[in-house]
C-alpha cells in the first residue's frame, strides 16, 4: 500500500475567462457547479460542459468558462508528494481553492474505478447507518447535511466538504427545513462498475423505504 491523496478544489472562472495554467496530468473530475465550461486536451476533442455535469480525464487540460462564468469542483487524485498549492490556477478573473484533502492508501500499479455521482437527499431524508466500499470527498451544493460517525456530528453548510474514508459507519441526514444534495467522488474497486457501493450496517435499515437519490456521472477504470 502507498499513501495517496484525494483532494476538492473550488475553481471559479468569470465570464469568458481562461486560466493562465492548464490542468497538469492527473487522474481527475471535473464537476461544473454553476455556468458551463469548456475543456479540451491533447488527446480529446473540445467538450463543453453545462451546470451539474462531470468529466473525467488524465491529461494534461485546459478550461475556459461560457459567456455566463463557470464555477468547477474539481476532484483529483495525487501522490501525496505533490504540494497542495502545485495545482492552483490563476489569472484575470480565475480564482482557486483547496477545499478538501484526504489521504487513501492504495496499492500503486493496481486497478480503480472513479466515480463522481450527485446524492439528493430530501427534507429530514436519512442515509441509514452505512459503510462504503472505498474512499470519496463530498462537497455540498446546497441546503444543509448532518454526518454523524465516530461518535463524532458534524453539521455541513453549503460549499463545504467532507471526507467519508469507506469502511468507517456513517449515518447522514437532511435538516426537517432543507434538502442535502452533494456532489461525491469516490475510489472504488472495479467490480462496482455501474453498481452501488452502499452497505448497510443494520440489517433492518436496508429493507428501508429509500428518499434519496443518485445520479451517477463518471465511472471510468484508472491505475495508479
């Protein structure tokens, strides 16, 4: 096993606007919050990605925003050799933030599944005691959250991100006034291509009527 890191940056980019730095080559996400982005690389044609959309890619890439700005969550996987602010952008209207950064131990030369989905949780809706199957960061969109685990609570506001490391059990739920929706990237091994990685501490809660609901974006094989 090697320690690698996950990480959350916020990057928002006024109307038009391109970094002065591409995207360096990375196994990575791109979620687009808000606005719409275009992103182009080496190896792809240009694709232009609308608000609550995701793409995956390795490469080296360049973004610039639409005519109304972009505002990108953008997940990334690293050796925990790389400096935090190594892959900050910048420039005229560019600014960059790392929201979130978790350490993962994974076997290097190994296959992994990425996955990036959005969970939409609605008022007072519960996410019954549970265990993933690998580790993801989680960033709120919007409403609010509660993420109780390890005997620890922890209220999430809008724009913040968490840490889920997998086998850890985790309850969650919305507040009775507002929704949880959040947008999650996590490390999975292959054979959950395509299925959930949810698993139920209580046998009594996966029988459960379910109120949240999943969008799933990228699932796509990488090695590491």
């Amino acid at each position: 096993m090697a320690k690698y890191l996950l990480r959350l940056y916020d990057d928002r980019l006024g109307a038009k606007k391109t970094p002065d730095q591409s995207y360096s080559a990375q196994n990575r996400v791109l979620y687009v919050s808000d606005g719409m982005a275009t992103v182009k690389n080496k190896s792809t044609t240009a694709a232009t990605l609308s608000r609550n959309s995701a793409w995956y890619n390795a490469n080296e890439t360049s973004v610039s925003a639409g005519a109304d700005g972009a505002h990108i969550l953008r997940y990334e996987l690293v050796q925990d050799t790389t400096s935090d602010s190594d892959n900050l952008i910048s420039g005229d209207g560019v600014s960059s933030t790392l929201l979130y950064q978790a350490e993962v131990d994974l076997v290097p030369g190994d296959d992994y599944l990425i996955r990036c989905d959005r969970v939409d949780i609605p008022p007072s809706g519960i996410a019954y005691t549970h265990t993933h199957q690998g580790p993801g960061i989680r960033c709120l969109l919007k409403g609010g959250f509660l993420v109780e685990t390890q005997g620890h609570k922890t209220y999430i506001d809008a724009g913040e991100a968490w840490f889920e490391a997998g086998p850890d059990p985790v309850l969650a739920y919305a507040p009775a006034d507002r929704s949880g929706n959040f947008s999650r990237v996590m490390i999975l091994p292959r054979e959950l291509l395509g299925k959930s990685s949810i698993s139920y501490v209580n046998a009594e809660d996966a029988t459960k009527p379910k109120l949240q609901r999943y969008t799933i974006f990228i699932d796509e094989f990488i090695t590491i």
